[in-house]
C-alpha cells in the first residue's frame, strides 16, 4: 500500500520549514520526527506552534507568533532544572485560549506538567496561573506547581549570648554591600545597611575608613554615602533599565568579611520585572541574593549598573530564589536629586579579566557600628533586615 502523496508533500513541507529550537541537553536528531509530528498535530488543534530555542531568542519569536495568532501562550515546565534541563520556558499558540494551551500541554518536555505565565504579552499572577492549571491540567497540578507550605512552628527564642563588652561600648555591629559611583568616593547603599548605624566604615586598600551619610530613600531603600577616598575602578549605570531575561551579575560580600574577606558574585537572570508587592521600581532575580549581599551592585556582562540588591523575601517565606534588586532608573533619579555627577555606561562588553578587575576594585564591604544596647534592642524587635554578627544573634 502507497502512502498518501499529498501527506507525504505536508510532511516534506513542514520539514523544510520547522525550526527546531530545543536546548535541553543532548535531544537534537533523536527527537526531530517526533517534533514534525507534533507540528501536525498542533496545526490541527488550530494553529498552535511550539519551539524551544535560547530563551532571549525565544521571547522574540515568541512575540512575533503573538502577532500571526488569536491567542498564544507562554509557559514554564515543572520543576526543570532537577529534570537535567538548561532552561524550561515553552510556548504555543492556537484558535481559542485552550487550543493554545492544551497544545502547550501536549509538548513531550510538557509531560509532568507546563504552567502558563503569560498569554499574549500580559503576564500573569499567581491565582490566575492555578486557575489555569486547575482547569486544563490533570487534578492535582496546582499544588504540584504551587506547594502548600506548611506553617512553621515558631521555636523559642535562643537567649541572646552575653556580652562582655559594656553595653554603651560602640562596636561593630553588622555588614553590608555598597559600590562606588563616582572617582571622587561616592557610594550607593541600600537604607537598611546605614540606618540607625553610630558611623559606617569601609575597607579600601586595606585600610578601615568612615564614610559618611549624604541622603537616604527609605522608601526605595537607597543610600549614597561619601568617603575620602580616590577609588581606583568605579561603576558607571546603565542607560536603559534591565529587561526580561537580561543576563546579570551580583557581587558583594553575602557571609561578611569576618567569615570570609574574598568578595562574592553570582550569576542568573532577570524573571520578573516587578518586585515584591508588584513594586515596578524593583525587578526580581534569580541569581542567588543572601544577608550581606544588601546595597551591593547588579551589573549586566558591559559592567553597567542596572540594579541595587536589596532583600531576599522569598526565604522568609519558604521560596528559593525569590530575590529582588532596585531598577537603574530607580537610583538614577535618587542621585540626580541630590546633585551628583555619574557616569552612563557604554554597551560594549568586558570580558572575564575585565569584570574582574572592576567588580574587585569598585565593590566595598561596609559595617555598622552600634553600642552594644542598641544591638540588643534591635535584636529583640526580630523585625530588623540587617546583617548581624553571629556572636550577637
């Protein structure tokens, strides 16, 4: 028996112009025919397309499918990175919203499961991605997706070790991150890191010296501060503010110099371009965010400031890396109000050597002085975001 000539032309057809664009691990040849035959089916299910591909490349694409289609979604699959793949981002399109989703579920890296974050360009929030999965998804992927965390039991507090100093003795008390901006030893903060703090010291060149409070945002949690110094590097802040899926890096001092004096960067990317709250004068992150890395600087691969990192909320709530960073524009406009000159950064990259120099000469561990008393009562109040010393938790 012949096979159908007008199915074998389709099939011929649909090769040629299907771009395969999966980057999950070593799939490549095995999964080319399984893919065309998916492009079949999706093509009678309305419409749909699906492709994975370098994520920033995808959302372009993803975007112009946006245009060509009554409805496209974009989605993520479960738990991808413990599943051994790069990235998990997926998208589809069809006819109606549920075509195109149920095209997305039946992608065979969508088997345990695809939740939908966008349709079209709006972004969703979390309710409306659980009444998406409750209702095109088998039961139970709600809380596949979304974990009930369980409520933690409060232990008692650890009584606070005794201090020999004396209590009104000014010590140091805590640690921060800050970077300077400018030749003349300008440095931005965040508020939290200074606030309250008897004085503030840096280390440059090896030497302790003060820094002094110019302003402070408490409301952004900003601050800018002054030392007598002549920085050798400093930071110069992006043009333009971080965009969706923007590589980025964070350096700081996250465990304090006095558990480690080496400064410490970490890489990810730009998930969410509102923070905490829908705040859109923040951006979350991916790349990991810990006590002590607070006012340190977030830069793009040019070296360009394009955020402050400033909290880490999700581990208060029982969520691995949910970490948020102030947007560029953000502290442009909290230095220009306060009459002082920077630089704008140029797009061409650094390399490896490059970013290394800058990011160990332009970044400065910060501490907190405060008298023993006030240590104690900030302590007690358990509500302060600062980064204590562990001999005084």
């Amino acid at each position: 028996m012949q096979p159908n000539a007008e199915i074998i032309k389709s099939l011929n057809e649909i090769t040629s112009q299907l771009r395969v664009s999966f980057v999950l691990g070593s799939w490549f040849m095995k999964k080319i025919l399984g893919i065309v035959v998916l492009g079949l089916l999706l093509q009678g299910c309305g419409g749909g397309v699906a492709k994975y591909n370098n994520e920033q490349t995808m959302w372009n694409e993803y975007q112009n499918i946006v245009s060509q289609n009554n409805y496209a979604v974009w989605g993520e699959l479960y738990n991808y990175k413990s599943r051994g793949y790069s990235f998990g981002k997926v998208y589809a399109a069809g006819e109606t919203l549920a075509l195109a989703i149920q095209n997305m579920n039946t992608i065979d890296a969508c088997n345990e499961g695809c939740k939908v974050l966008y349709i079209k360009l709006d972004p969703l929030n979390e309710n409306k991605q659980k009444e998406l999965l409750a209702k095109y998804s088998p039961p139970g992927f709600v809380d596949k997706f979304f974990p009930k965390v369980k409520k933690i039991v409060k232990k008692p507090k650890k009584q606070k070790p005794k201090i020999i100093t004396g209590n009104n003795e000014v010590v140091p008390a805590a640690s921060g991150s800050g970077f300077f901006i400018t030749s003349s030893g300008y440095i931005i903060s965040n508020n939290h890191v200074i606030e309250g703090c008897r004085k503030v010291t840096l280390t440059h060149n090896g030497q302790e010296v003060s820094a002094h409070v110019i302003a402070s945002d408490i409301k952004n949690d900003l601050a800018i501060l002054k030392a007598n110094v002549r920085p050798n590097r400093f930071f110069k802040l992006s043009q333009e503010d971080a965009k969706l899926l923007d590589n980025v890096i964070i350096a700081g001092y996250p465990l304090g110099k006095r558990v480690s004096a080496a400064i410490k960067t970490s890489k990810g990317s730009v998930t969410s371009l509102a923070g905490y709250g829908d705040n859109y004068s923040n951006f979350q992150t991916d790349a990991a965010l810990n006590q002590g890395n607070s006012g340190g600087p977030i830069m793009n691969g040019s070296g360009n400031i394009i955020g402050v990192a400033v909290a880490n909320y999700g581990k208060q709530a029982g969520v691995e890396s949910f970490n948020f960073g102030i947007k560029s524009s953000t502290v442009k406009t909290f230095i220009e109000s306060n009459d002082i000159k920077y630089s704008k950064g140029s797009k061409s990259n650094l390399s490896n050597e490059q970013l290394s120099n800058l990011i160990t000469n332009a970044t400065i561990y910060l501490e907190c002085w405060l008298t023993v008393a006030e240590i104690k009562q900030i302590l007690a109040q358990d509500e302060s975001r600062k980064a204590f010393y562990s001999k005084y938790q």
